[in-house]
C-alpha cells in the first residue's frame, strides 16, 4: 500500500511538472519576470534560494583592497544613499508583491512539503506593479495564453502517452489495432479490461440488430472512429436503449433502441458490449486515427464523469484523491505496462480538463478574468480577484482533505 501511494505521488508529480513547466514556458515566451516554480504547497524542502545569513556571511569574508579602506566611510555613506534612492523607486512594487527571487534576480525553484500541486509564481501575478516584466502589464491574450498553457502541456503529454499506447497494442495484436466493424457476437457477457479485444471469425447466431460486418459510426448522437470508442460509448450510454447508426452493405443505417446486456459496478449501471471487432492493420494513417480520436474520447470521458456527478448518476464516493488513486495503481502496475500508461494516460487528461473548470484558483478561474479584461478593456479590481481566489483555494484545500479522509476511511 505504501509503495502504491509513493509510486502514485512520482506519478503525479510528473504531472505537476509538466503542467507548470507550461506556465512557465510561455511566461518566459512574453517576457514575464518568474519568481518561483514550485513542485507542491506547504513549507519548502528544497530550495535554490540562499538564506541571508549564508549571504551576509559570503559578503563579510570577500577580500578588499586594504588600500580602498581609507575610502570605505566616503563608499559605505554612497551605498547607503544609492539604496535609499532605490527603495523610494521600488516602495510600490515591494508593498504589493514579497521578493521571491534569489539574489541573482534568477527564478527560484523549490519542493515543498505537500505533493498536492504546485504553482508557477510571477511578478504582478497578485498585485500590482510598474515592471513591466509584470503579468498585470501584459496583453490580455499574452495572460490567456499563459494560462492555456499548463493544462495544454497535459493534454499534449496524454497524446504521446495515448500514440504509445496504440503503438503497443498493435505489437500485443500482431499489428493490428481494434477497428469499430462488428466481428463476432458472444453469447456471454463481455468485459472489457481496458483494451478492446477481437478475433477474425464469425457469427450471425444472435438477434441483435447489428449483424456482423457492420461499420459502427455513432452510438445515439456521438461519431466514432475505432472499436475502443464504440466499446467507452456502449458502456457510457448503453444502460439504456440506444441508436446505432451503421454502414451496411455501403448504405447509413441507424437502428433505433437497440438493447445491450448491462453490468453493474458499485451501485451504477453500465452498457456491456456483445460483440467483438474486427481489426485493422496499424497504418500511419490508422495511427494518426486512434492516436487522435483515442485521446479525444479520453477527454470526453472526464468530461462525461463530471457531467454524471453533476447529474447525480454518480456520487461523492466515485471521487478520489491520491490515496484512493494508489489502489487503481497498484492493480494497474500488477496488470503490466500497458495497463499503468493507460491509467497515467486518463490521469494527467482529468488533470488538464480539471483546470479548466471555472472555479477560482484553477486556471479556468484565472481565465474567466483575463478573459473579461479583453472583452471590457479593463481588469477585475485586484481586491476583488484576490479575494475570489483565497476563498476558492481555501475551498480547494477543504475539498482535497475531505476526499483524502474519504479514501482512508475506505481504506478499513
């Protein structure tokens, strides 16, 4: 169990990274002074920040020139003015915004105490400021863009993982993939663990309306392009009759109310499929194909998760945190390679689609705001951004210990 959860916070580490290295990225891209990049919350553990004890101590043992001490009064009395004259010029930038940075004036990267997250921290980003290094001094469409881009780093991350993915199941299929033409009906149930199964054989002997031979195009009003989509879609929707639309004979047929066997797992139904699928030889082309509408129904998939709990077809309990995620780790990683990468491919897509939920202190929250500059050609209030973003990370952090106390409690 703990090599589960350890295993669980590597993974979603990298994921964090990724995540804020796109921050990051751009903010650098536009010009945007970048005080820390921190890979989770809490006290920091490491740091490339010097103490300025260990500072003062480095300035107190250079050497001098013994000749320059006769002038060190005439350079002491120059320094301390130069400095007076500095704070004057900085007194707004300071009061508004904590120095962050190392004394280099470079970013400073920390690990902090709690893997629950991290953060990119950028000048202006909370307050106001006249550097125009500033995020508060940059073009709305330059901070959208910025915001975009961590969840965009974890959608790009599942499409490399997802064309793996596919790579792997054609060298486990004898190089092929699971195309979305009916194969063969079974008479048993069906389960699907992950990956579609098929074989090249034949059956007619069933009364389902499909017949075998038919090119599945769309489950009720949703277009599909291979057999792992029509496999989600059945499952998704199929609790209930259905339409399936097919290609027959060259001809669209949409058979209407079609009933599929139905399982049920942890008190929701589910659509169990009947058949099996042909395959298809892994051309780029069928690549391209299931690389692309595989990622796509995977982020359809967390979409549909959120819309159901919103609906209530699920509850609280199908929420979970990172101790409950190590289980599904663990069985993953027994499972094998293909099943943990399937899993890590779905985690860091929840990743990027949760972002952009526009909720406050989600990227999706901060977007809502940039957004509303560019329409009205003027920013929120800072107070009222700055409060808005307290009390929803403050809700954030409620929630997240709520669903940790949920998965130990489950836990016994």
């Amino acid at each position: 169990m703990v090599g589960n959860l350890i295993l669980t916070i590597l993974m979603l580490c990298v994921m964090v990274v990724i995540h804020e290295l796109g921050h990051f990225l751009f903010a650098k891209l536009f010009g945007v002074k970048v005080l820390e990049f921190s890979i989770g919350m809490g006290p920091a553990i490491f740091t490339t920040k010097k103490k300025k004890a260990e500072k003062d101590e480095k300035e107190n043992n250079e050497p001098f020139d013994l000749a320059d001490s006769f002038n060190y009064s005439d350079r002491n009395q120059e320094k301390e003015s130069k400095s007076e004259d500095q704070s004057e010029d900085e007194t707004e930038d300071s009061s508004s915004e904590p120095s962050l940075e190392d004394d280099n004036g470079k970013t400073v990267f920390s690990v902090r105490a709690f893997p629950i997250g991290g953060y990119v921290s950028m000048l202006g980003e909370d307050g106001s400021s006249k550097d125009p290094r500033a995020f508060c001094n940059k073009k709305p469409w330059q901070k959208i863009i910025i915001s975009l881009a961590g969840p965009a780093m974890n959608f790009l991350l599942g499409i490399l993982c997802m064309c793996l993915l596919v790579g792997i199941e054609a060298n486990i299929n004898d190089g092929r993939v699971a195309s979305n033409t009916v194969g063969e009906f079974i008479n048993e149930a069906y389960e699907v663990e992950g990956e579609t199964r098929y074989f090249d054989s034949k059956s007619d002997e069933c009364e389902n309306p499909l017949m075998v031979g038919d090119q599945i195009i769309k489950v009720d009003d949703v277009r599909v392009h291979t057999g792992n989509e029509v496999v989600y879609e059945i499952s998704h929707k199929a609790h209930n009759p259905v339409d399936i639309t097919v290609i027959r004979n060259g001809e669209r047929i949409i058979l209407e109310d079609v009933v599929f066997p139905t399982v049920e797992a942890q008190g929701i139904t589910f659509g169990d499929v009947d058949f099996r699928v042909y395959g298809e030889d892994l051309s780029f082309a069928a690549f391209v194909k299931h690389a692309f509408f595989r990622s796509f129904s995977t982020v359809k998939m967390v979409i549909d998760s959120i819309s159901d709990m919103i609906t209530g077809r699920y509850g609280i309990d199908a929420v979970s945190g990172p101790v409950g995620v190590s289980s599904a780790v663990g069985d993953a990683v027994s499972a094998g390679f293909h099943s943990a990468l399937y899993l890590f491919t779905v985690i860091t897509m929840n990743l990027g689609v949760m972002n952009l939920l526009p909720l406050p202190a989600l990227d999706g929250g901060h977007l809502i705001f940039h957004f509303y500059e560019l329409i009205f050609r003027k920013p929120v209030k800072k107070e009222l951004e700055q409060a808005v973003n307290v009390i929803g990370f403050v809700l954030l952090m409620a929630l997240a210990l709520f669903i940790t106390v949920k998965d130990v409690l489950n836990l016994f």
